[in-house]
C-alpha cells in the first residue's frame, strides 16, 4: 500500500498482520505519536467498522514495529527527524488497551543523528538481518 489516507487502513494493518515482514507505508502526521491517533481514526472512517478503539490499538500495536517521522528542513529537503519504535500497549485497571507506549530511538540533533534509547526491543530482529544500530 503506497499512502494511507482514510480507510484504506484497515486493509493496510491486516496485510501487516499476515506475517510477512517488511511492509512500508506513509501517514501524514504531526508527529510520530500522533500517527497513531490518525490511524485510529482511519480506520473509524470505515462505515462498515465498528472497532472498539481498544480493539484498533491491539491491531496497530500487532501490525506496526517502528515509525520514522519525517519532516521539511530549513531547506524544505525532508529529512527523518526521529525515530521510535511500538515499545508497549498502555492498560486501563479493566484490561482495556488505552494508549500504545513509544520508544524514541534515534532523534536528529545538532546536524548528527543521536542514540536516545535505553532499550531496543528488536535488536536481535536487526543483527540477525545484518543491520548495526551504532
């Protein structure tokens, strides 16, 4: 899927929970926190969707590792700005998930890209593909 833009979403996350690894899209979004608001509410635009919130944030949770937000430089050149990666999903005292925890791993500082993590959950999945983080 090239950019999701509405309820294509939903398809998106379901070819992403299918076990095939490597699949790529593009969200617009403030941040990359905020794209999972926007793909909560993507997949509400469905008329035939009624999804718990709680329910879209377990499938996002299951379908999407690691966000990379982009932005325009001073140059209007676009750029990563930052990193992150779906570290955990945030439980309310009934079970319900309520908001997914993000991992800030790499940030753009100072013209040079910064480690900002204490722990990275998929590091064995990246050494074993040959990527070093450092």
């Amino acid at each position: 899927v090239g950019e999701c833009r509405g309820e294509e979403i939903f398809s998106m996350l379901q070819a992403l929970n299918t076990g095939h690894p490597g699949s790529l899209t593009t969200i617009h979004s403030n941040s990359a926190k905020d794209t999972i608001d926007r793909v909560v509410n993507m997949v509400l635009m469905r008329e035939d969707m009624s999804m718990p919130n709680d329910a879209i944030l377990n499938l996002i949770f299951s379908a999407i590792d690691m966000i990379v937000y982009v932005v325009r430089d001073q140059s209007g050149l676009r750029r990563i700005d930052h990193i992150v990666e779906l570290k955990n999903s945030v439980k309310a005292s009934d079970g319900r998930t309520v908001d997914l925890e993000l991992n800030l791993l790499w940030q753009y500082e100072d013209s040079t890209w910064e480690w900002k993590a204490d722990e990275f959950l998929r590091a064995k999945a990246f050494a074993k593909a040959g990527w070093s983080l450092y």
